[in-house]
C-alpha cells in the first residue's frame, strides 16, 4: 500500500524543492511570478510532470516555459542532490491555467452578485 503512495510523496517532495529554487536559486527574470502548483510523478518516478502558474496569466507562460528550460540541467541537479534519489526525474514543464480559470469565474460570480 506504501509502494502505491510513493509517487504521490516524491511528487510533494519535488514540489516543495522546485519551490524553494525558483525562490532563492533561480534568478531568471523569465520566472518572476511564477508559482509551482502540482508535480505529477510517472510511476517509475523517472518522469515529473511540473504544473506552473504565473501572476500575469497565460501571457507570460511561454517566456516561464524557455526560463525553465534554460535551466532544467540545474534544477535536475539541484533536486537530485537534494532527494538523494537513485534516479533524478525528467521534468516537464506545463502551464496550469486553473488559477486564472478560477479567478475568472469569481470575478464573474462577483459581477453576477452586484447586478441583482
């Protein structure tokens, strides 16, 4: 049952490192704003799937994705040494439009409240 879990908790574990990173490591402008919202690991946990969001929306997320490409080697590096896994998973990087989705619809509801 552990074995089951154990993509979900390296997931979290590269989460938070990603997150520590883009704070006090990455200096790329490219990925100013941008907040890591979920990383979703293969079961081999050799593959991470890394959902971002960025303050300014989806306009900013292509210049976020070359920002993170440009420094993946070091990000793999990082979170390796970091996990001390025996494999350092590849990462994807994907923008994440829930958060702009969802602060949409509540800026619609809001509308909808002050017209009634």
């Amino acid at each position: 049952m552990s074995e089951a879990r154990r993509p979900e908790r390296v997931g979290e574990m590269v989460l938070r490192e990603l997150s520590g990173l883009l704070n006090r490591a990455l200096r790329d402008p490219r990925l100013r704003g941008v907040t890591i919202t979920s990383v979703a690991m293969s079961d081999d946990l050799r593959h991470a799937r890394v959902f971002f969001s960025h303050l300014e929306g989806s306009a900013r997320a292509a210049d976020a994705l070359i920002g993170f490409r440009s420094a993946s080697g070091f990000i793999r590096r990082q979170i390796g040494h970091a996990l001390g896994l025996r494999y350092t998973p590849d990462l994807d990087f994907e923008f994440d439009p829930g958060p702009e989705r969802a602060a949409r619809i509540d800026a619609l509801l809001r509308e909808s409240r002050v017209k009634q």
